[in-house]
C-alpha cells in the first residue's frame, strides 16, 4: 500500500466543551496518512491519475472552518469520513492536535485510523 500524506495542516475552528471555548478560534494542527495506489500516476505524470493531496486538504480545511464541536474525537471521526467517502481512498490515519489545551503539554489530541467498509 501506497499512503499520500499531509503534515500540519493548520486550521482555525470553534472546539471546545467550554463556554469561553465555543466564543473563540482555536487553531488545530492536522497530520493525514491516506492509502493510495500511485503505480497509475507515477506511470503517466498525470495528476488525474493521483490522489490530489490540494483538494483534499481544501475540503478539509473548509468543513473544519465551517464546524464547531465540543470534542476533538467527534471533530476526527467527521474528517476521516470525508475523506474515506469523497476520495479514492480505502484507508486514513489522522492526528489531531489541539495545541497547547494542557498547561505544560505542547500538545494534545487524538490519533485515528479508519478504513472504508
């Protein structure tokens, strides 16, 4: 298996379970690993043969901004839906850090792996 990668997507959301939360911007820090086959498009120099990491990281980055959840878990498992249901893609790992949320820690979040059924 072939896997696609981004690595720090930043994105500015609305997340958090409180009140003070849910009144600011937090950026959030994404890493994405995504199975793809790329024999096709190393083959032809062809980025229609290729899992276009742009589009993926725009419609990402769109529905991230556009979202507001309490909790990085709901936030994850929404991004690796999209990404299994919109793209060639049968498999994605995610990172999700929301930065600095711990006094002390330099980050925090959640690592996910889905495939599609």
């Amino acid at each position: 298996m072939d896997i696609v990668f981004v690595e720090g997507l930043k994105v500015d959301t609305v997340i958090g379970i409180y009140d003070w939360e849910k009144k600011i911007r937090q950026d959030i820090v994404l890493d994405i690993e995504m199975s793809s086959d790329i024999a096709a498009a190393a083959e032809t120099d062809h980025i229609d043969q290729a899992l276009n990491y742009k589009s993926v990281c725009k419609r990402i980055a769109s529905f991230v901004r556009d979202s507001k959840f309490e909790l990085v878990e709901t936030l994850a498992e929404k991004i690796c839906q999209i990404i299994l249901t919109e793209f060639d893609v049968n498999w994605v790992k995610l990172t999700l850090n929301k930065g600095e949320a711990i006094t002390g820690a330099s980050g925090v979040g959640v690592i996910i792996e889905r495939t599609k059924s």
